[in-house]
C-alpha cells in the first residue's frame, strides 16, 4: 500500500474531492462517483442553521461576533500569530485559541460563540481555529452568512515542509521522534488526507473567495513569521483595522509558541531534517499545488 501512495503523486482535483456535498447543504441527497447509488449525507444538529439560531438565541445583530478570523494554516505560525494579536492592546481574543466553532460546534448555537468575545467597546474581536482551513464549502457559506464583513488571515508555508513539520508533531503526540517512525507509518502519514487537506493552500483559497471579497482575505507567508515578524503583524493589523502605532516591544515577536505542547513557550528547537527520499517524494506529490502557488500568491511560493 505504502509502494502504491509513494508512486499515487498527487492532483489538486484528488484532495477530499471524494466528497461531493460542499455545494449541497448540510441535508440531502447528493451523487458520489466513487458509489454506484446516491448516498444520503446528514449533518447532526446542523438543519437551516441561521434560522434556529435566530429562534433559539435571538438576533445575530445583538451578539458580539468576531471581527477577523485565522483560518490556518496549520504548523504555519498560527500559535505564534494567536499570542502576538492578543498582546495588542486594541484586540480582543478568546482565552482559548482554536474555538473550532464553524468545524465542529454549530450545535452549541452563536449565543455560546459569542460568549467567548467578552470585549471593551472598541476593542476588534477575533480568534484563530487552523481547521477552518479544511471545512467542507458549506460550512463557509454559513460562515459568510453569519460573518458577511469578517476580515480573514491566512498564513501559508512550503507544502513540503509544512507535512514535515506535521508529520514531526505527529510522532511527537504519540512519544515518538519522527526518526523512530518505519517507512510504512511515514508514507502513511505524509499521503493521508488530514495531511494533504492542510496543504492544498489553493483549494482553500478558492472557497473562501467563493463566499468573501479577496480583499478581506490576508494571505501571508511563514517565512515571514521567522524573518519579517514585525513587518507580517504590521500588514495584518492593517487588514484587521487595529493601530499599528504601539508599543512593539510588548508583542512576543521573537518567542516560539509550539501548539503541540499546550500553547506554552517553548525554547527553540529544531524539527529534524528530512531524508532526501521523503522531499523527492513530497516534492512529487504536490508539484501540481506548488505550482498553482506560484501563479496565486507570487512571493515566496515561486
């Protein structure tokens, strides 16, 4: 199996496209090509969300809902980018990063969302949940019915090394190193499809511009979060509509945050370094992706 995904590659199109209800709605009957017959897909608690929200929690007008949301990506800074915002003194962010609220709580209805946003008036509220990154197209459509004004950050990194780093903290979980892992539970890793959603930058992008003006959408680079830190917060704070004339020595620039190890700082370490055989491989697999980057973002994608 591993030999089979090692010699797969990899095509934009493949990428949980399996699935075929985004454009469908949480309820319905919808065509699968991988079936031979229709399958009935039912979201649980999720049945014309906006409505029962409305009913249950009064108007959506009259909660507190965020103004910007980090959608990802994951191991691109996000931890890092969570702590920075929150030390300015104008935002306002949940004492919980990752709320997964548009991924995984819709159940829980906006008014206990909005509890999480207990704000100065003033203040710009936001949090920072990395699967958003990932969610199916209509769980975006909902966000931009609920949320049509909201200002997004979206913060990419070199596939290959992204699924490194990944595949690092996944091993690290599990008490492992990553040189522990056999090449089996490697090539597993780095071909499965948590893996490979979280670096199909590209897919994401087209979404959310699907349901979001692109100026709302910020889209920025890793690379900057280790050699332009300042220069990354100062263009998002823009976007958000926050000062950037504060005190820059009270923001956590130059510390690293590992959310792998509760979101405490960490002292800087290093991930170790990939095998020739596993980048040839990366390399490979998302040569179609890298290249839709470079045509998209320009910058450190070419």
């Amino acid at each position: 199996m591993a030999k089979r995904k090692l010699e797969r590659g990899f095509d934009t199109r493949e990428v949980a496209r399996r699935r075929t209800i985004w454009d469908k709605g949480p309820l319905g009957y919808v065509p699968n090509k991988y079936l031979r017959r229709p399958t009935k897909v039912v979201r649980a608690a999720v049945t014309v969300p906006s409505m029962i929200w409305q009913t249950r929690d009064g108007a959506i007008e009259d909660m507190r809902m965020p103004d910007f949301l980090g959608i990802g990506g994951a191991r691109c800074g996000t931890t890092w980018l969570h702590f920075n915002l929150d030390a300015h003194p104008e935002i306002c962010m949940p004492a919980t990063k990752e709320l997964r609220f548009w991924n995984n709580n819709l159940s829980r209805g906006l008014k206990s969302y909005a509890a999480n946003f207990d704000c100065k008036p003033g203040d710009v509220a936001g949090e920072i949940t990395p699967a958003y990154g990932v969610m199916d197209a209509w769980r975006v459509k909902l966000m931009a019915r609920v949320l049509p004004d909201v200002r997004l950050v979206y913060i990419i990194r070199n596939p290959i090394d992204r699924s490194w780093s990944h595949l690092s903290l996944w091993a690290r979980n599990r008490g492992l190193d990553v040189n522990q892992l056999t090449h089996d539970q490697t090539i597993e890793a780095l071909t499965s499809d948590e893996f490979t959603r979280n670096a199909t930058y590209t897919e994401t992008y087209r979404i959310f511009a699907e349901e979001f003006s692109r100026e709302q959408i910020f889209v920025g680079f890793y690379e900057d979060v280790i050699n332009k830190p300042h220069e990354l917060l100062h263009d998002i704070f823009e976007h958000i509509g926050v000062s950037t004339d504060i005190d820059w020595g009270e923001l956590p620039m130059g510390r690293r945050f590992n959310s792998g190890m509760g979101y405490e700082e960490q002292a800087r370490s290093t991930t170790p370094s990939m095998p020739d055989q596993y980048r040839a491989m990366l390399a490979k697999r998302y040569e179609i992706e890298l290249r839709h980057l470079a045509q998209t973002f320009r910058g450190y994608a070419e």
